[in-house]
C-alpha cells in the first residue's frame, strides 16, 4: 500500500509519546480520540481503540471483520478482534490487568469522538487504575508541525481556496444554506478532501456555529458566511468569507472593520507572541468601528488533524496566554462579528508561523 508518511517519522511520533508517558509515571494510554490515533499511526480508523504500553508494542482492538483490512495499514504492534461492546471493554481491561498496569491515560479532548461513556465503563471495569489526564501531552506533541504536516496542511489550503471560489458564485438571494453546502462539499470531495467540514450562515440571524439549515435562505441586504475546513492526508486548512447579497451599508462598515482586524492580526501574529496580547490590539479596531460589543473573544486557533485544534482562543480562555511557536500552523481570525439584522462577518485563513513571518496557505 501507499503510505502517507514515512514509517520513520511515525514510529518517531510514537518513541515521542512514550517518552511522555513515562515522564508523567503513567504506564499506558488508550488512544480513543480519531485524530490522535491518526497522528501517532499515520491512518484514520472510525472509533479506534488502541493502547500504547510506556515501553514496547501498541495493541489495537478491531471489531471481528476489519482485521484484514486494518492490518494492511499497520507497521507496528497486534490486533486483538472484538464482537461487541461489552467484549472490547473487556479485552481492553484483561490487558491492562494482565500488564500490570496502574496509572492508564485518557485523552479528555473536545473531539467528538472523546466519549465519556468508554471513560466511565474503564473505571468501573479497573477500579485498582489510577485514570489520569493526558490531552496536556498530546497538545504539546501535535502543537508545531513537522515538514510533512506543513505540506499537507499547504496542499489543503489550495483546496481550500478552489472550493471557496466555487461557493462564491453560488450565493444569490432564495438559495438554501444547505444548497451552498452541498456545493462545497460537491467541490471538496471531488477535489480529495476525504472529510470536509462546512458551515454556513446566512443573515439576518447570526450563528456562530452555523451547521447548515435547509430552512434558512439567501436574503438581499444580509450577510452570508462560509467556512471551510478542507483536508489533505487528513490534515486540515480553514477559510471563512462573509458576502454581503445587495446594498447594506451595516454590511459595508462591518466588513471594513473585519478586514482591518484581519490585517493587524497579520502583522502581529508570530513565534513568540501571546494571542492575548494581539487581541489588545485588534478590540482597539473594533472599538474604532463601534463593534466591540458585536465581536466573540478570542481570534485564532492552531488547524491540523483537526479543524480546531489547540490553542484555541474562542474556547479556551487559557489558551489566550501560550507563547506561539515557529511551525505551528493557525487560523484567525476566527471569532466573527455577529450583528442582529445582518448576520455574522468572518474573514478568515490559515498561516503557518515561520522563523521570517507568516506564510499564508488560504488564499481568496
């Protein structure tokens, strides 16, 4: 098969992830989070159940079935098969008795597929396991890119800007939010993105997380915005534009002061800068403009095996006051303005932190 990355690099990953184990005293981690199990293994597999020792091979639980297929992506460790639910919890807990392991990891993540339901049943299953938080290593691992990530994340960005160009011209008054989506993810797939995702968000009303609505269409004066996270190899670029349909001088001013938050945010975003200390700067635009009431706090967010990765500033408070680092890759500005009567404004694109500036992936 063709490989996606270098089994060099990926077993680089893992010798990583386990040296972080250790550090933390934990003797194991089950890896339930999709997008972890892809960064650590270099494949995507829906609800993955892999448990990676501090020293040695990983294990991994596949439904009875998919053990052909799955294998032929593996290059390291076993695979045990499960029929069930119940049986894979299970297997899971005999092996972590049967290793004498005491103090397992979990990822506490925001992903979807971070189910409490899995960490509830492991601790009533284990009651002698120390549970403990992981997310913290798996952050600070994924955070900054290596150069196969960067390329996939730049090949993305490409993508990302066809389809957008594509959607620009669908947008006109009595079109659904729905009919823009099926357009982008028509566009998307047709391109390679294997999970685009899409929201779109058509005025009056404004949503911040605007899954698209059958129910909701294109009107004059109001704004409409897309946002779109395009994968390449799994990796991920954002871009969001705001339309303004027919006259709307709200519209007009609103833009005009997205693009100059946009413009400050470039010139100030880079290695060594705290979000929160750009975020001073851009409430000084929207204040100039009257919409500091109007904007979401926080404007950027790290992109990569996922959409949102951390830090992200709109969620996580926290997150406001890490350092940027050289080869991270970011999105801003993410937080939209969001005003009754037009809807929400956005412009927004991916960056990659180098040593000499940004390098812009989304271009529109």
């Amino acid at each position: 098969m063709v490989r996606r990355f270098p089994v060099e690099v990926l077993r680089r990953r893992l010798r990583a992830f386990q040296e972080g184990l250790r550090s933390r005293g934990v003797d194991a981690a089950m890896v339930r989070v999709k997008s972890t199990f892809t960064y650590l293994v270099g494949f995507k597999w829906l609800r993955p159940a892999m448990l990676v020792p501090a020293d040695g091979d990983p294990v991994f639980f596949v439904p009875k079935g998919e053990e052909v297929g799955f294998s032929e992506y593996l290059w390291v460790g076993e695979v045990v098969t499960f029929r069930d639910g119940g049986e894979l919890m299970g297997k899971v807990s005999s092996t972590v008795r049967g290793r004498g392991f005491r103090v397992v990891g979990l990822e506490y993540g925001i992903e979807r597929d971070a189910y409490i339901l899995f960490y509830e049943m492991f601790k009533r299953l284990n009651p002698g396991v120390d549970v403990v938080d992981i997310s913290g290593l798996v952050t600070e691992l994924r955070m900054v890119k290596d150069e196969y990530e960067l390329s996939a994340i730049r090949r993305a960005g490409e993508l990302a800007s066809k389809v957008m160009e594509v959607v620009a011209s669908t947008i006109k008054p009595g079109v659904s939010e729905t009919e823009v989506a099926a357009e982008a993810y028509y566009q998307a797939l047709k391109l390679g993105s294997e999970e685009p995702k899409v929201h779109v968000n058509a005025g009056p009303h404004p949503r911040v997380h605007a899954e698209p609505l059958s129910s909701v269409k294109v009107r004059e004066g109001t704004a409409v915005t897309v946002v779109l996270g395009i994968d390449y190899l799994n990796y991920y670029a954002n871009i969001s534009r705001t339309f303004i349909v027919g006259s709307s001088e709200l519209g007009r001013k609103a833009l005009k002061c997205a693009e100059e938050v946009y413009e400050v945010a470039k010139e100030l975003t880079k290695p060594g800068v705290k979000p929160s200390e750009v975020m001073m700067e851009l409430d000084k635009v929207y204040r100039k403009y009257g919409f500091l009431d109007n904007r979401v706090l926080g404007y950027l967010h790290s992109v990569g095996l996922q959409v949102e990765e951390p830090p992200i500033t709109t969620i996580v408070p926290s997150h406001r006051f890490i350092k940027l680092r050289e080869g991270m890759a970011v999105a801003m500005i993410h937080s939209p303005i969001l005003i009754e009567g037009l809807g929400q404004v956005k412009i927004e694109d991916t960056f990659i932190l180098g040593r000499d500036g940004l390098e812009q992936v989304t271009r529109f």
